[in-house]
C-alpha cells in the first residue's frame, strides 16, 4: 500500500514514521468532520467536451475517498506487532 503527498511523491505506508501515519489519521478525521470539497473534470481538446464538476462530501464518504481505514490498519498492524519486554 502506498501513501500520495500533496506534491504526488508515493511512499510505502511501511516505510513512513509511526508520528508521520498517525498525524495522516488525524488529518482525514478532521477532514471528515469539517467535510471536504471534490473537484473533478476531464474532456478532450475542444472546449465543448470539457467539464467541471464539484461535490461537498462529509463523515463516511470522506474516509472512503481518502482510505482512512488502509492507514489504520498499518497502524493497527505496527501496534499489534509490538513485543512488549
């Protein structure tokens, strides 16, 4: 699984810090419950077939959109793994 930053630079949710992947979790829950703008277009070179859309989601749709739950699990998966001394 991999991790998108604003600038499009991937890392592997593996390689990034534990503070690093728990700030993200924070960030989409915030996102979540403030809601959050989705802008999409597309179309071709001519002005007629292009178009713009924009949609407010909030709660449940957010996390679905920006997977909270794939950064959960790999914090999920680093706090179970632990061995406790």
């Amino acid at each position: 699984m991999v991790h998108t930053d604003r600038d499009g630079n991937k890392t592997k949710l593996c390689d990034l810090k534990t503070d690093h992947l728990i700030n993200i979790i924070k960030y989409i829950e915030r996102k979540a419950e403030k809601g959050l703008i989705v802008r999409s277009g597309g179309g071709g070179w001519d002005v007629d077939e292009m178009w713009y859309d924009e949609d407010f989601i909030e709660g449940e749709e957010v996390l679905e959109k920006m997977d909270y739950k794939k950064y959960v699990k790999e914090l999920n998966n680093r706090t179970n793994n632990r061995r406790i001394r």
